[in-house]
C-alpha cells in the first residue's frame, strides 16, 4: 500500500515515515517545510535505509494537489500538515483557518476524484475544550478556546460530512495527547523554531543552557502538585497508532475518533522530576502566573483505541525523558 503523509517532514509525521516503512508500507511525503528542515528527510532515509519519495508542495494549492494525486497512485492519506501553535493562532487566525481547512478541503477533493477511499486526521485534545469529567471519552462534548482548536474541530465536521455523502470512504481521526519523546536512533525529533511554546523542547533548551530557566505556569491547580496535569505520550508510540489506524480503515468505510493518550496523567513537576533523574541534569525553574487557556488536568480513556485499533501505548515516562534528550542534545 502506497500511503501518502502530508506534513510528513515535521516532528510526529517524520515519525510515521519511520514506523509505515518498518511495516512494509510505501511511503510518499509531502510538505511545504512551512515548520521543518528538508534534512529531516535524509534522517528518515538514514533509519529506514532506503530513499522514501518527497514532493515539496503546499496542500493549499489545488492545483499541485491534484497534480500528486494523478501522477502518484496513493491508497491512503495520513493528513498531518497543518499550523500548530495555539498562541501564534490567536494573532494570525486567517493564516490559520486557510492553511488547516483548505489544505483539507484540497486532499478531500483529490481523494474523491481519484477515487482514495482511506484517511487519517490529525487532530488534538484541544477539542474536548476545557474538560468537565475526565478522563475524555470520544464520546464527550467539543468546544474550543482558539482559532487552533477550532480548525480541528471544523476539519473533524468536514471530514464527518463528506463521509456521510460518500459511504465507501473511510475516516479515521485520531485525537492525539501530548506527544514528547524522540526516536531511538537520535535522528529525528522535536526541533521548534524561536523559543518552545511546549513543556519537553522549552526543557531541553534549558537542559542545554539555551534558556536559564523553566517558567512554571502557575502551582494552584487542583491538582497533586497544584501544576498542570497532562497525559504524556511517546512519539513512538503515536506514530504506531497510525499504523494502526491505516489497517483499520482498509477494512472498515465510515467514520470514526479514537484517543491516542496513555490514559495517565503526569503534573509539570512530575515531568521535570524524571527528566532530572533519568538524564543526571538539573533544571532550574521558578513558579510564575498560570497561561491564560490552560486547564489544570487533561488524559485520555485510551480504551477505545485498545479494543478497536489493538493499539496501546507502551513506553514510559522516562522513556520520553531520555529519548528527548538524546536527540536534543545532538541537534
Ligand atoms: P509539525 O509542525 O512538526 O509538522 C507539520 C508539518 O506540516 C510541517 O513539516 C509543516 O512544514 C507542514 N505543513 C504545514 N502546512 C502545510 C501545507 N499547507 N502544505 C504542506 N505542508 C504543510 O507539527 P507536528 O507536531 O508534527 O504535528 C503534526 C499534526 O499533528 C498537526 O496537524 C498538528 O496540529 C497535530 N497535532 C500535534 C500535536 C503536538 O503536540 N505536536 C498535538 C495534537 C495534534
Ligand atoms: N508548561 C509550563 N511551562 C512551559 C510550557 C508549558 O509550565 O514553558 C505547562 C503548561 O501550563 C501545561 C503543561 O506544561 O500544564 C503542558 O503544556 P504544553 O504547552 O506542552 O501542552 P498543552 O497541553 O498546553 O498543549
């Protein structure tokens, strides 16, 4: 099967190269490099030990889209190309709404024309909004708090939509956690330009004396610890879920979400702890005010993913902690 990873270049798709080619998938990559470096690319190569085809292109442009699609003879799309950045959506909302849900509304009509039935989507915790039970079932109310978080959401209703016109077309949105952690091999990573909006890069800019100092953002949650609690989840084994997630819609047509989180949550401290003790390195922080749009807990019930998809997440905390480290120190 020939499976087509746009935004495949940037950190979780890179990771998807690796783990589709590992199971004997054909994989083409197309990006704009908007949020990523073309020597990632070799990276790939290098683990996978082979050249895995790359088409520089803006899933914005019909035109190039359409174009890959007919030249390309692709079986499914993982569609991960996209902006990311929660902040940067706030001050840039167009550039946002036109990159996420063109480029969608771009693959989705390719898919139809060149008759592509099987899909997975990128999409994010951030939808469950500001949780009122936890953990986040599937099944559980949406909303949004950012122009970000909304081009998920309106690209989960799109693809819903078109799935319900065309019942031979299978959908598979994946809601990913917090992903953190970096391949073995310490080729490919999180690499993100400016200073890291993110908890582990912003760590490992201090692990390396980039930044003096960790800004804890507020430390009177109703949580253990009083910081923040996510549901950490190793690249690895995101990415995994995508192979997963490919079988499933090869013998499956419809629509469905499934969580990609470990279903336990870990506070702030709790990540700079281990990532002291499991890299020997101490990382200084001081408490400062909470980030406005924070909630103080977010995790998974990863269930559905285990009985469906057979997924579940396998590495541990401290395999995140080490394995960021061991790319971040290198590049
Ligand atoms: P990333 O920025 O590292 O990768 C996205 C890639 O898409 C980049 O290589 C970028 O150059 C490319 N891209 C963006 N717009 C494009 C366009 N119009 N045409 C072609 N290429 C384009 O981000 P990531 O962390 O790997 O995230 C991948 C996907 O997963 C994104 O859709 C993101 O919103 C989603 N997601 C990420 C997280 C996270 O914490 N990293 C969490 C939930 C969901
Ligand atoms: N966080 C922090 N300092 C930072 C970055 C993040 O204290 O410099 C906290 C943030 O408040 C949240 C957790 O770390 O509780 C994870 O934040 P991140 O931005 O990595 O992911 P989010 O869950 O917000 O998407």
């Amino acid at each position: 099967m020939k499976i087509l990873l746009t935004g495949g270049a940037g950190y979780i798709g890179s990771h998807i190269a690796v783990e589709l080619c590992n199971q004997g998938y054909e994989v083409i990559i197309g990006d704009n490099f908007s949020n990523s470096k073309p020597e990632v690319l070799n990276k790939i190569n290098t683990i996978v030990g082979k050249e895995i085809e790359f088409h520089e292109i803006d899933f914005t442009n019909k035109e190039a889209t359409f174009e890959l699609f007919e030249k390309s003879n692709i079986d499914a799309v993982i569609h991960l190309a996209g902006l990311k950045a929660v902040g940067e959506s706030c001050i840039m909302p167009i550039e946002y709404y036109r990159n996420n849900i063109v480029s969608t509304l771009n693959i989705a009509e390719a898919m139809k024309k060149y008759d592509v039935r099987n899909l997975v989507f990128s999409s994010s915790a951030t939808v469950y909004g500001v949780p009122k039970e936890l953990p986040l079932k599937e099944g559980m109310p949406t909303s949004c708090t950012n122009p970000y978080g909304w081009t998920k959401l309106m690209n989960e209703q799109i693809l819903t939509d078109i799935s319900k016109a065309n019942p031979s077309f299978s959908v598979v949105l994946l809601r990913y956690f917090n992903p953190i952690g970096a391949h073995e091999s310490g080729l490919i990573g999180e690499d993100p330009n400016g200073i890291p909006n993110n908890l582990m890069p912003y760590i490992t800019r201090v692990a390396k004396g980039v930044l003096p100092e960790l800004n804890i953002f507020g430390n009177d949650y109703p949580t253990k610890d009083g910081t923040g609690v996510r549901d950490y989840i190793h690249v690895v084994d995101l990415a995994k879920g995508h192979v997963d997630a490919i079988k499933f819609v090869e013998t499956h047509a419809g629509i469905e979400i499934f969580n990609l989180g470990t279903g336990v949550g870990y506070s702030v401290l709790d990540i700079v702890k281990t990532f002291s003790k499991v890299n020997n390195i101490e990382i200084p922080y001081q408490i400062v005010g909470r980030r406005d749009g924070d909630v103080a807990e977010c995790y998974a019930d990863p269930s559905k993913a285990k009985e469906e998809l057979g997924w579940i997440a396998t590495k541990s905390l401290e395999d995140m902690c080490r394995d960021s480290w061991n790319f971040a120190k290198n590049n």
